[in-house]
C-alpha cells in the first residue's frame, strides 16, 4: 500500500507535471521547493567535473538572480555527496 502525499506535495507534483520543457521544469522545481519548504531561495546547480554551475534559482523576493560557478572542492560535504553518490 503506497503512502498519500500531504496535499502540498501532491499540488507541486502535479503542476511540475504540466512543464515541457527541461528549462521550465527546472524553474518550477526551484519555485515549488521554495513555497514547500519555507525558504527564502533555492538554487539549482550542474555538477561539471569540479565546477559547480548554476542553472536556475528562485527566490522568494522575486529578484533576479545572477546564476554563479562554484568549485566542489570549495564546499567539502557537497563534493562527498557528489563523490560518495550519496544524500
């Protein structure tokens, strides 16, 4: 017997299911996880070797943000995770 989701949960499934595109799904995953969670911004990130590349990111005031690079190297757990496969 699978578990019921709360219902905010099932909510921001079921609008991440009507995104086309990779782009859009990324935002809104940004967005919902936000809302979801309570916080004030969420960023989303590709892991390219070492370098860490902002794709997306959502905040909560609505600012535009200025997606950044980052080194693995520079953030100990993240690179362990990355590493290790692992949450």
């Amino acid at each position: 017997m699978a578990s019921k989701l709360p219902d905010a949960v099932e909510h921001a499934v079921d609008r991440l299911s009507h995104e086309a595109t990779v782009t859009t799904l990324l935002q809104a995953t940004a967005r919902e996880l936000v809302l979801l969670l309570d916080a004030r911004r969420c960023s989303i990130s590709r892991a390219v070797g070492d370098l860490l590349v902002e794709v997306t990111e959502f905040r909560l005031t609505g600012e535009t943000p200025q997606l950044d690079l980052y080194l693995a190297s520079d953030f100990p757990l993240t690179q362990q995770v990355l590493e290790q496969a692992e949450p």
